[in-house]
C-alpha cells in the first residue's frame, strides 16, 4: 500500500515541479514578446521533456539518493512512509507556490520536507549543518551572483548594440534567444528528473529508466497546464523586457546552471532565473521591487513550511 502510495506521491511532486518549474527557462521569450505563450510553454515542455528523457542514460551516475543528503542516517530514510511525507509536502509546497505564482526552488522545497520528516523520525540529530549548502548558501549566493552578473552581461550588449545595431540583426538575436531558453529548459530536465526519481528508488519493481519516462511526462504535463501564474510573475510583474535583455537574462541563467553542475556551487537555478530578470530591470530602473520583496519571502519561508507539511504528514503515515 505504502509503495503504490509513494510512486502516486512522487508524480503528484514531478507534476508540481513541472507546473513551478518548466516556464522559468522560456520566461524571457514571451516576457519580451519574442514568442507568444502557447509558442513558449510548446517549446519549454518538448525541451524539458527531451531533458528528462536523455537522463535515462545517465541515470547509473545523476540519480541521487535525496533521502539521505547528509541531513539524516540513511537507515532512517528507507522507509516508504518516510518518502511518501517527503513526496507530498514538497509536492503540495511547490504546486500552491505555481498557483499562486510564486516560482519557488522544488530542492529547497524537498530539503525543507526531509528536515520536517527526519525532525520527527530523529529530532534534534538531523544535520542542522547541511542547511549551510543546502539552502542557506544558495539563498544568499543566487540572487547576488544573477542579478550582479546579469547587469554586467545587459551593460556590453547594450553597448554593443549601439555600436553594431545588434537589432539590425533581429533574427540572429532571437534564435540565440530561443536556443538558450531551449538549454536551459533542457537542462533543467535533465537535473531535476533523476532528483525526483530518487525517491521512488526502493520500489524494487520498478525500473530506474522507467521512473525516468513516468516522472519527465509527469513535469511535462504539470508545465503545459499550469504554468500560467508563473508566467504571469517572470514574464510581466517583475520587469518589462525587450529581446536583448531577455537574451543577457538567458546567457546568465545558463552560464550559472553549467558552472553550478561543474564545479559544485550552490546556487538555485529558480533564484537565479528570477534574479537575473530582476538584474535586467534595474539597469533600466523598471523593476517591480515590491514583487521581487515579496519573491525573496517565499523563498525564505520555503523550507520551514515544507518542513511543518512534511513533519506533520510523517507523523500522520506513522500513526
């Protein structure tokens, strides 16, 4: 009962992530309306999805156990009950956050929930230390190093466009521009699929490249349908953008995503998404503050809430 528990949970979570998730690599295209939305949300579910599928084989070397982490003993993890609260709260975090348009980090979301779970299963011996790199660090990190380096980026090819009439090449700027969504999107898929599929990984029946498949359809379909209130937040509420900002903004994004995956750092690709179009908008003073004020919040309070839902949920399985 508790396995078939789980693999329902775990796609219910792969949807949610989907819904949050999969707009934030194509946000750009319609924010600067170099696509409309129906063309953004087609390109960023194929290419999330091609993601998902081509980490089926790399599966032996990207999926990650994520019920351990270092956070808590893996012998206390293995249980089901453990992972459906896991699968669950951070499902429920994430899929309210994408209704309400708020684009929150589904890895913050899941570290918030194995904390919750592991607070009741193990108290006060969880490894409070982990919280440093796994949400402390990239909270503080992430919007520093975007909205820093997205100025910068902006600036030169601002200054090159003036020099060369970058626009003048209009059609070059907009196929890197859709190119660069296409990665991102692409990327994501291929990270976040194998760190969803790892819950389901005790299920001794089913398949890691079958998790695979089931899992990146599910964040395929949580994106085509539910993806509008996050559009409406990256696309519009932040800032307004023309296509060489959303093109700096996207040139940033991936720069970051690859040396975060190369060289370790801790730094949330969503945060990162959000801040760099915040970075855009305040070279031209046409940021929305109070929004990004109110985005900054509900990434701090991610983890404690997803925590509390995962807690409270753990304890309810167990009784």
């Amino acid at each position: 009962m508790f396995l078939i528990s789980l693999f329902l949970s775990t796609l219910f979570l792969a949807y949610s992530n989907g819904a949050n998730d999969n707009f934030k690599g194509v946000a750009t295209l319609f924010g600067s309306r170099t696509t409309s939305y129906q063309t953004a949300i087609l390109w960023a579910t194929f290419t999330t999805f091609a993601g998902g599928l081509a980490a089926t084989f790399f599966a032996s070397t990207l999926v990650r156990n994520l019920s351990g982490q270092g956070i808590l003993p893996d012998a206390i993890a293995n249980a089901p009950e453990f992972h459906v609260a896991v699968a669950i709260a951070s499902g429920l975090m994430v899929l309210v956050a994408a209704l309400t348009g708020f684009p929150i980090s589904t890895t913050h979301s899941l570290t918030g929930a194995l904390f919750g779970a592991g607070l009741v299963a193990i108290g006060l011996k969880v490894n409070f230390v982990a919280l440093g790199s796994l949400f402390i660090l990239p909270l503080f990190l992430s919007p520093i190093i975007a909205i820093s380096l997205t100025a910068t980026i902006y600036s030169l090819l601002k200054y090159s466009n003036y020099q060369w009439n970058l626009e003048a090449n209009q059609k070059a700027i907009d196929a890197c521009h859709f190119i660069s969504a296409g990665i991102i999107s692409f990327a994501r898929g291929l990270n976040n699929t194998p760190k969803i599929v790892s819950l389901i990984v005790i299920i001794e029946y089913f398949s890691i490249q079958g998790g695979m498949i089931t899992v990146a359809m599910a964040m395929a379909l949580g994106g085509l349908l539910n993806s509008q209130q996050i559009a409406a937040t990256m696309s519009e509420k932040i800032t307004a953008m023309n296509q060489i900002q959303g093109l700096s903004v996207n040139i940033v994004t991936g720069l970051l995503v690859i040396a975060a995956t190369q060289f370790g750092l801790p730094v949330s690709t969503t945060q990162v998404s959000v801040s760099s179009i915040f970075g855009v908008g305040l070279i031209e003073r046409k940021t929305n503050v109070s929004v990004f004020y109110k985005l900054l919040i509900s990434w701090v309070l991610t983890l404690p809430t997803a925590a509390i839902i995962s807690g409270i949920t753990y304890r309810l399985l167990q009784g």
